[in-house]
C-alpha cells in the first residue's frame, strides 16, 4: 500500500468516524462517561477520607482519649506547616512583584530576559528532595558533613530553616504567575495615567493594581499550595539537620509507614492518620479562600495621592533598589541555596561514596518514568474532553465542573495520596501498589492539563469554530482540524507540567504507597540513611536530566508557537 493510499485511507476513517461522533446524543453519552469518569477516578478518591472520617469520628475520639500525645504531635505539625505557609507566601509576594515587573515592564533587553527567565525556572527543574538536601548544606548544621567555601551554616532551628527551603520551591512559581497575569494588563492605560502628569508608580499604584489583584490572589494561592504540600524536600532537610520537628506533611508520612510496616502494622493509626489529613484539607482551603476573599474585598487607595512620596518612588534610584533587592533575593536565597550542592559533586567522587545500589537507583527511576508517562496520558485523555465540555458548555453543570477541577490542587498531595490508597483498599478491587501511585498521580496532575486547555480555548473566537460546523463540517472535524491545532501549544504544556511535578513528587507516593520507590522516594530515603554523597550524585544525575528536558521543549515549543503566529 503506498503512502497517497493510507493517506487515503485515514481521510475515509476520519470521515467515517466524524459521521458517526457527530450524534447529539452520542456527544452527550460521551461527555457523560468523561465526568463520571473524573468523577470516580480522580475527585472521588481525592475527597473519600473526609467520608471515612465521618464515619469513624466516635473511634478518633476515643483513640486521642487513650493518646493524647498523637493530639500533640498533629498540633505541632499544624503550627509548622501554617507557619511556614503564610510566612513564605507573604515574602514571596513582597519580592515576587517588583522581580515579575521587572519581566513584563522593565526595559530588559530580548536576551537578557530569556537568561532571566530560565534562571527563574531553574529551581522547578530539581526534585524538591534534592533542594530539601541543597539548602540544609548551605543554611543548617549537619552532623558530619564539612562544610565548604561560601556556606552560611547559622541556621539550627526548624522554622528559619523551612522557610529558607520553601523559598526555593515556591518562589518561582508565583513570579511565572505574576509575569502571567501582568503581561495580560494593557501598559497603555498606565502610560496614558503618565501622560496626563501622574508618576509611573502613581500610574501603576492606581491602574494596574486594581486590576491585578486578582492575579495576587492566584499567585498566594500557587504558593500557599505548594508549601502546604511539599514533603520530600521536608524530609531532606530535617533528615539532614536532624532537627526533631513534625509537619503535617512529614507526620502523614511517618505515620503511614508505620501502618505499612510487614513485621508490626499498626491500623489503629488509621483513623487519627485520616483527621489530620482532612485538618489539612480544610486548612488549604481556609487559606485559599481567605486568600480570593482579601484580594476581592481589599481596595487600594486611588483618589489619595501622596505626590512627593510617590514621585521619589518612581525615580531611577528608587527603581533600582527595588530591582535589585529582587535579584539579590532570588540569588541569596533561591539560586544558590538551590543549587550548592553541585560543590560537593568532587568530594562524592571517592571509592566509598559509590556503593550505591545501582539497579535500585535505575528502577526507581523507570519507576517514575511509568508512573508519569501513565498519569499524563490518563490526564490528556480525560482532561482534554472535560476542559472543551467546561469552555464550551455554558451551563451550571459547566460551571459546577469548573469548581471540582481545583480541588485537586488544592489538596496537600500527602493527604490526597493518603486519601486515594483508602479508597481503592476500600474497593478491594485492586491491591497493586503501582495502581494506587498512577491514580494518586494522576488526581494530583489533574489540573494542570484542564486548565491549559480551557486557558487555550479561551483565546479561540467560536466564530471559526460556528462558520465551519454552517458550512457543514461535523464535530470531530471541527476539533481535528480547527480547535487541536490552536490549542495544541497549550496541550503541550498541560503535558510538561503534569509530566514534571509527577517526576518530582514525594509526598503523594509515600502517603499511598510506602514500599514503592520513584526516584524522589529513593533520594528521600538516601538521605535517611545518611547516605549524602550518594544522594547528591542522584540527585546530580536528576537535575541534569529534568532541566536538560525541560528547557529543550521549553525552547522548542516556544519557537514553533512563535512562528505560528
């Protein structure tokens, strides 16, 4: 068969096909599948422990009656991780702003820009048990390690040291957010305040920030998320400092290990395990939606004008420090931090330091490849579908749909991973620990390609997509050959993002599965072992490999996207 005929050949499948999916209520069957299919594979296992809690209310009072010390240690771990949230949050916002308008408004050259970017994106390409590692070398105290030039070693307490590591985690994620939302702003409306005698920070203090508070909120959400749920590079750096402190996330780990334990399991943890995780459900959403309530309901000042006060701010010195502090921030305390354990690569070189278990090495990390290329295609198959059916279908299931997609996200992966493992060992339908880490994976990626995809749709005007269905076009045919190279661009990048925040969880695996291992359960437990310079090595080869990924498709799509329009 030649290529014209199987050319041919598709052309009649696809026809064929389009005629018979073009049926309304073959549409409407289909878009049911795909919401119940979301419904019971990824929202209904992310929530089942607060049904399971409910259920078992009478026997976790009882268990704290008998245990109060259990209460105490879920107060501790509370504290931290609300401590550390809010604290990162508000730091990131003060340093994140000035650094993203840098970006978008200052008069940075092309290159200069690209170079500023990739190394704000650099940290998102290390597995968070390797920052964990990085910044307890270069801020904490740890035993038996010596310390090399430049380390500051002053850190011994464990809420300066979270907080130094939550930095390197979250902060690049809330200044992609706010370069996001910003470039969205039109710099005319502020240019038009100059022109009628108004200083540039008066303009942006009076225009742009009305405007842009909703991407604060979106970016103190990004960044209270993120904190609230890291847990590998928690452990790294309590393991590492050898700082007794619990967090929620740590906590959930810890405890779900000992449930798992073949020589001595211990199901009574269960009950207490499912409160804590259902108290760090509702914290993330307290927070979060105090977060969306504050940036609705806070109003900035815009008639009072402070002329002197304001026209200081807007002079070139004051523009400079402001810049400044911003990338000695991200140096200081993002950068190097992040990155500080590639000092140590000469010092892992010797003889004792390369008894590694390779072939454990090497499957854990097939087993993250399997994990995330199972999770991602999961994801593209249902969230695709779902994000069209939300984008196009503007009704109040739509709308209800459009809610449940967050949730998610919102979970603390640690108490969604935990959430997914009680669910399908409640089903007894399936005990395989591969099973239980793809689902967990998956409800937690979830998001991403939703939201790219209905992102991605809301820049495509429906007149392209009515004019083709007027003069005759089917449904399939419509989507193939009109909305999926639209939206293609932002498909892909719904795939890198589900991709690589899958390649670097810890807490999710853990919570679900404790005797599997990824490649940042393996570095996780490295460094329990105290096994450093083994450890660095891994988490060497994983940095190279992630960010050597990333960037190349990065700059591949991006250059494809920009000569596609």
């Amino acid at each position: 068969m030649t290529f014209k005929q199987r050319k041919i050949n598709a052309s009649l499948f696809l026809d064929y096909f389009s005629a018979f999916s073009s049926s309304r209520l073959l549409s409407k069957i289909f878009y049911f599948f795909v919401l119940a299919f979301f419904l019971f594979l990824i929202l209904t296992p992310t929530v089942y422990v607060i049904f399971y809690l409910f259920g078992q209310s009478e026997v976790v009072i009882a268990y704290f009656q008998t245990q109060p010390e259990a209460f105490n240690m879920i107060q501790e771990a509370l504290f931290y991780s609300v401590s550390v949230a809010v604290i990162v949050s508000i730091v990131d916002l003060i340093f994140g702003i000035p650094l993203a308008w840098l970006l978008v408004r200052g008069m940075l050259s092309g290159r200069i820009k690209t170079i500023l970017n990739i190394l704000i994106e650099l940290p998102l390409a290390v597995p968070t048990a390797g920052l964990g590692l990085s910044v307890a070398l270069f801020w904490g105290v740890v035993p038996g390690i010596s310390s090399p030039p430049f380390s500051l070693r002053i850190i011994t307490s464990a809420l300066p040291i979270l907080v130094l590591f939550h930095f390197t985690t979250t902060f690049p994620y809330v200044v992609r957010s706010l370069a996001a939302i910003l470039e969205e702003i039109d710099v005319y409306l502020e240019i038009a305040g100059r022109t009628c005698g108004a200083s540039s920070f008066t303009a942006a203090r009076t225009i742009t920030f009305p405007l842009f508070r909703s991407g604060v909120a979106t970016s103190l959400i990004l960044s209270l998320a993120k904190s609230l749920s890291d847990t590998g590079g928690v452990m790294s750096v309590l393991s590492a400092t050898q700082i007794s402190v619990w967090t929620g996330t740590v906590l959930i780990g810890t405890w779900k290990h000992e449930i798992d334990i073949p020589a001595r399991v211990n199901l009574d943890l269960i009950p207490p395990l499912a409160f804590l995780c259902v108290a760090m459900i509702f914290i993330a959403l307290i927070l979060m939606s105090t977060s969306r309530l504050i940036a609705k309901r806070v109003k900035i000042p815009i008639k009072k004008v402070w002329y002197e006060t304001e026209r200081k701010l807007s002079e070139k010195r004051s523009i400079t420090t402001r810049n400044t502090l911003a990338i000695v921030f991200l140096g200081l305390f993002v950068l190097i931090p992040s990155f500080f354990l590639i000092l140590y690569i000469p010092i892992g070189f010797t003889s004792s330091s390369l008894q590694v278990d390779w072939f454990r090495f090497f499957g854990s990390i097939a087993n993250s490849l399997i994990v995330s290329i199972v999770a991602t295609t999961i994801n593209v198959l249902l969230g695709v579908p779902l994000g069209i059916f939300i984008s196009r279908k503007k009704n109040r299931i739509s709308n209800f749909f459009n809610v449940l997609v967050d949730i998610p996200y919102v979970v603390p992966s640690s108490a969604l991973g935990f959430s997914v493992g009680l669910f399908w060992n409640a089903q007894q339908l399936i005990s395989n620990q591969l099973f239980f880490v793809i689902m967990a994976h998956s409800a937690m990626t979830f998001p991403f390609i939703v939201r790219n995809v209905i992102g991605g749709l809301e820049d495509l005007d429906l007149y392209y997509e009515e004019t083709a269905r007027t003069l005759g076009a089917r449904n399939f045919q419509i989507f193939y050959l009109i909305t999926l190279p639209i939206i293609k661009f932002s498909i892909i990048a719904g795939i890198i993002m589900s991709f690589t925040r899958s390649v670097g969880e810890t807490g999710a695996t853990l919570a679900v599965a404790t005797g599997f291992e990824t490649a940042p359960v393996f570095i996780v437990n490295l460094i329990n072992e105290h096994q450093f310079f083994n450890a660095s090595l891994a988490i060497i080869a994983l940095i190279v490999c992630t960010s050597l990924v990333i960037l190349v498709l990065r700059t591949t799509f991006g250059q494809k996207k920009v000569r596609r329009v």
